[in-house]
C-alpha cells in the first residue's frame, strides 16, 4: 500500500486470512472470497438483474472439486442477493459465518477529498459518503446498499471502503481544478477527482515491479481501457493527472460514454434540440462513445466490422484513437519523462491493434510497439516494446478485486 489508511473505526488485528471483496452496483453484486496468505481466489461470482424478473446469481467455488452453479429468478434487492451469495458460499464451506472471515472490502466508487486511503467504516463514514451522492448519483446510493447489507449479516466484522478516487487525491490542483468561478466551485464541491484509482494504483505498481524498479523511482501513464476509460499520469507511484473528472463522463471515448465534449454542447442540445438535463444525462454517458460512434460498443465486434470494410466503424475507431494519443501526449508532457506506458482492462489487455495504433509514429518520443511481442496473448504482464526502446510500452493485467482485498487486509491487521 502506498498511503497511510485512515483507521477511522477501530478494527482489531486479527489472525482470520480471509477477505470478501464486494462491489455493488445499481442492480448488480460482484463478488470475490480471497485467502490472503497466497491471494489465491476460494470463490468468485455476480448476482445481476437484482429487483427484475430475471435475476441470476453465477457462483463458481474455486476450491478443489467445486462446480460452477447458475441460479435464475428473481431476488427482490440487495438483501436478498447477498444472502443468496451467503448461502451459495455455505455450501462449499466458505460461509460468511467463518471465523476464518477477517473483513469484507467494499468498493466505493466517490471518496471525495476526504478519503485519501482505505477506511475502516463506521457511521460517520457512512454519513460522508452518503454525503458525496450528490456528485455521485449513479454509484454511491449502491455502494452504501452494499455495505448496510453486509453489516446486517456479520455486524461484529470490520467493513473497510476502498475507494476509486482515492489514488487520484494526490493530484495537485492545477490539475485538480476547472477555470471555473472559484467560489462556485467550492460551493458544490466542484473539481476533478478521477476514478478507476483502484486500477491505476495497482497496475502502475506492478508496472515499476516489471521494470525492476520501485514505484518511487518511475513515471508511468496508465491507460485504463474498458468499457469505461481512464488515462492516469503517475510520478513516483502518485497521481498527478488523471483524464475523469467530477464524474466518470470527462476523458477518453469510452464504450457508451462521449469523454471530453464542448460543455456549451449541452446548452445547444437543451435549447435547439430541446432535450432535457436527465435526456442530455443519458445521451452522453449511455448512447454516446463507441456505441453512439457505430452502434457497437464492443472492440471485439468493432474490429470485425472493420475487417469486413465497413466505414462507420472505422471511424469510431479513429476517434477513439485520436483521444487516446492526445492524452498520452498530455501526459508525456505533465510528466516530463516517461518510463513506461502501459495498456490495461478489457481492450488494454486484450486489443492489440488499439495498441499499435496508439503507440504508432511515436519513436520521436521514444515509444515503439513490437509487431511480435504485440501479438502474444497472454495473462501475464508483459513488455510489448522492443529491448532498444527508450520508453518501455507494456501490457499489465488489471485485479481491482486483489488491490481492494490487500488494503482491506494490510488495513485490519495494520
Ligand atoms: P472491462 O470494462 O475492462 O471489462 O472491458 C470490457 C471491454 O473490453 C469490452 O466491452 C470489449 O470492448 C473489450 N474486450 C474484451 N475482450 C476483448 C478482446 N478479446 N478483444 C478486444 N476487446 C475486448
């Protein structure tokens, strides 16, 4: 861990090894049991569909001779489904019961400027983040559902936050704030705070740990690119950019999301197309991106369709990928030097032509992409620039779920 936890709640060291990672979302449950001693997974799953009809809970044990188990209709609210998952760990003997259960993690997507590291929960953290729904409407709502339900199942077990704009509270306000009034601003608590920390704080670690270096010594810019999409800026092992903003919507094209737009885009849509703020909400975070670009949101499918010819495509491609050089030239100038940039999530890791074209013309700045090395699938973190290169390019699987387990554990038994 980088940063001083803040021991808000006292939880007590404990000997227990295990820790229940849980990230809630508006209608959905992800979850993962991890056994600290060698970070090996003991159970992994999703509850989505939460409140419809058609709710599914996948749960697959991870343990020796466990089977993957499916379950489908409806579970009414959060409650509901974090008993069901109960349950399903149960009956492979990892109940929440345990008293090898050290603490459960939850993911907690607004910190604000408050939470700067993992925090063990108590009611005035709860009453903080609560506070924070206003800038968080989508998230924080689900995230507290989250921890209040799994506080009714084990009340005697520390709950810790972890949250994803904390890595990016290192950011120094010429960075952190908009050229807008100042007291407006403060008024409403408006400024960048990024998102994704969880992610950029793991993979830039593990980046310095592929060069064989430690994190105070190298810059690196993370480019986190998933269905949402994040560039972060990163000296010495702390944020001092980060492409998201007061939400998730400012930055790089994202699979649904427009990233970066005129804002006066919205005083046009409201007054000549006379669309309303929530119609405005929902065209840019949900039918904009890739999906707005050409209809697809998946690189796999766009990649295709470019193979076959097809034009729409390609250019929401060229303009996801313009984005995205822009902001690694931004941020090879914030940094001033750069030892490595490195691709991470869903496209990151797998969509080799994304990275090709990202890094492509770029030797000037000492960027080059192997053609080879590019090629190679893999699972592991790897380097994708030739051994001549003056900056290293690499490709280094995100694990939010292991990070929000080891500052949750590294947090009880601080
Ligand atoms: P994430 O949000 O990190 O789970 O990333 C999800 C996105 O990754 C999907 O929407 C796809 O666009 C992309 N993706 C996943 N697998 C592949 C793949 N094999 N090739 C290209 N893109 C992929």
């Amino acid at each position: 861990m980088t940063s001083t936890p803040n021991r808000e709640g006292t939880a007590p060291v404990t000997s227990a090894q295990r820790i229940l990672v849980l990230n809630s979302g508006s209608s959905s449950v992800k979850y993962q049991l991890l056994d600290m001693r060698d970070h090996s997974r003991l159970a992994v799953g999703l509850v989505e569909r939460i409140g419809e009809q058609t709710s599914r809970l996948v749960h697959s044990p991870l343990t020796d001779g466990g089977e993957k188990r499916e379950r489908t209709g409806p579970i009414a609210d959060h409650e509901a489904a974090l008993k069901a998952v109960a349950e399903e760990l149960a009956r492979d003997g990892l109940g929440l019961d345990s008293p090898e259960l050290a603490a459960i993690g939850h993911r907690v997507v607004h910190g604000g400027l408050k939470f700067s590291a993992p925090t063990v929960i108590t009611e005035e953290v709860m009453a903080e983040i609560e506070r924070l729904v206003p800038v968080a409407p989508l998230h924080n709502p689900a995230n507290i559902t989250g921890i209040r339900t799994a506080q009714a199942l084990r009340p005697d077990l520390p709950q810790v936050a972890v949250f994803d704009t904390a890595f990016h509270t290192t950011m120094p306000e010429s960075a952190a704030r908009y050229a807008i009034d100042v007291e407006t601003a403060d008024a409403h608590r408006i400024r960048r705070y990024g998102f994704h920390g969880t992610s950029h704080a793991f993979v830039s670690r593990e980046t310095a740990k592929l060069l064989g270096k430690d994190p105070s010594e190298v810059n690196v810019i993370v480019l986190h690119l998933g269905n949402g999409a994040s560039a972060t800026a990163v000296r010495g092992g702390a944020c001092v950019d980060t492409s998201m903003g007061l939400t998730p919507l400012e930055g790089l094209v994202m699979g649904t999301r427009s990233g970066d737009i005129d804002p006066a885009v919205t005083f046009h849509l409201e007054r000549v197309a006379g669309m309303s703020t929530d119609e405005i909400d929902v065209l840019l975070n949900k039918k904009s991106g890739l999906v707005g670009l050409c209809g697809d949101n998946d690189m796999r499918e766009i990649r295709r369709r470019i193979d076959e010819g097809d034009q729409r495509a390609l250019l929401a491609f060229e303009i996801y990928i313009h984005r995205l050089r822009k902001y690694i030239g931004a941020y090879y100038a914030v940094l001033g030097r750069v030892d490595a940039v490195v691709f991470t999530a869903g496209v990151g890791e797998n969509a080799a032509p994304v990275r090709a074209a990202a890094i492509a013309g770029l030797e000037e700045l000492g960027l080059v992409v192997d053609a080879d090395l590019n090629a190679v699938r893999s699972d592991a973190a790897r380097l994708i620039s030739p051994e001549y290169a003056r900056v290293a390019v690499a490709v280094v699987p995100t694990d939010e779920e292991l990070e929000i387990a080891r500052q949750t554990y590294a947090l009880v038994n601080a």
